[in-house]
C-alpha cells in the first residue's frame, strides 16, 4: 500500500511521557534537521538525530549505530509538526523497535510542560 494511503501513526500526548524521559526510561529523539534546532532550540535531554540519518544510527548491526539506542527501550519522537516523527516512528517499528511514540511537534513539547534548552 503506497505510503500516502496509509494512517499516520498514532501520536502520544507529550505529557504522558515527560517523567519517563527525565528518569531516562524513554529515550527522546529530535529528528529535525541542524538549522532548525539552532533556530528553536531543543527538548532538554533529546538525542539530535537528523531523520536522514535514522535509519542508520538506529540499526544496532550499522557501522554508525548510537549505542544510546536500543529496540528493547521505549522511544518517543519529535519534529516540528508531528509529521515527519510519524514517519520515523513508523520506520522503528519496522526496524524492531518495539515501543516507539510520536509525541508530535516541539510546540506540543513545550505546550505540555517539557523542558527545552536553547
């Protein structure tokens, strides 16, 4: 089924997550792009990994895997919109990851309380 057809994944309120994130039982993922994190800063805690570059630091047998991520450890995404974390959560889920949240867009973030640094 083409990809446009299919339903986006299904986002995860951002402030279910927040204490589970700050106790490091989630790892936070940031997957916007350089220039857009130096423009809006970051969710305090986020691992920086451009979309581009997740399917490779998140494979655990890639030669450029972050050892900071696990399939067995619970993931939560975001971008700016919610969208493209949709994707990637999708992709994680394909990759074995076994619980993967899209927690939206960084304004979602902020809006539920989580910390941000600049």
């Amino acid at each position: 089924m083409p990809g446009f057809l299919r339903p986006a994944p299904t986002t995860t309120l951002p402030e279910t997550l927040i204490d589970q994130i700050a106790a490091g039982a989630v790892t936070l993922i940031d997957i916007r792009d350089a220039a857009e994190l130096a423009r809006t800063g970051q969710a305090q805690g986020a691992l920086h990994i451009p979309m581009m570059r997740l399917p490779m630091v998140a494979d655990p047998r890639h030669p450029d895997h972050d050892a900071r991520l696990s399939p067995d450890k619970p993931v939560a995404l975001y971008c700016a919109t919610g969208a493209r974390s949709g994707m990637a959560a999708r992709l994680l889920r394909q990759m074995g990851y076994a619980e993967v949240h899209n927690i939206g867009g960084l304004d979602d973030w902020i809006a539920a309380g989580g910390p941000c640094t600049r």
